[in-house]
C-alpha cells in the first residue's frame, strides 16, 4: 500500500487497529478480575492479550496495577494500548476471564 503522505499512514494505521479491535471480545474489569474502576476492555482472540481505550489506559495502570508491566510487555498503537501475555500480571487477568469462562480451571483449592 503506498501513501501520499504521514497523515494518511496514520489515519489508515488507525482504521485498520479501530477494525481489528471492534471484532474482539469486550470484557469487563471485574470479568478481567480486576477493579471495576478500569473500565471495559478487549481481549485478544486467543486470549494473548487485553486491549484498552489509550483514554482507559490510566485507570488500568493505577487499580489493575498494569503501571508494573514492562515497556517490552505493551504496545501503544492507534488510540489503544496492548497489554501482552507474556507479562505475569496480563497472564492472570486473562486466567481469571478464562475460569469465569470454564475454559480453565482455578488453581484455588476448594
């Protein structure tokens, strides 16, 4: 794909992310088995990954404790950031969602 200039780059970059993350699974906080006060947020398709609003980003930071996550873990992209699995924490959330799902089971013993 060729471009005229930086701006339409960008602008196509944005489209393409805002499509990609408009087919993902929209989760919430709690579901994530975080603080509600994070707000909504996508998951990957294979559960590799939590994307949030570049606005959501800030409360993900402070009450889900993603201020902790490596810059090598997270990518900003578009208007979102990309929280990856390879992080212990991103790991966790998409574990909690997963039991919440059935599709894994708790490591809490009962």
């Amino acid at each position: 794909m060729q471009f005229t200039d930086t701006l339409e780059m960008i602008d196509e970059i944005q489209y393409q992310v805002e499509r990609h993350v408009q087919g993902l699974r929209q989760v919430s906080a709690v579901e994530l088995g975080l603080d509600v006060r994070c707000g909504r947020a996508y998951v990957g398709e294979n559960n590799d990954c939590i994307v949030v609003d570049a606005g959501n980003a800030r409360g993900y930071d402070y009450y889900g404790g993603f201020e902790y996550i490596d810059a090598e873990d997270k990518r900003s992209i578009g208007d979102y950031v990309i929280y990856l699995d390879t992080c212990e924490r991103v790991r966790d959330a998409l574990e909690s969602l997963m039991e919440k799902d059935g599709l894994c089971e708790s490591e809490v013993d009962d």
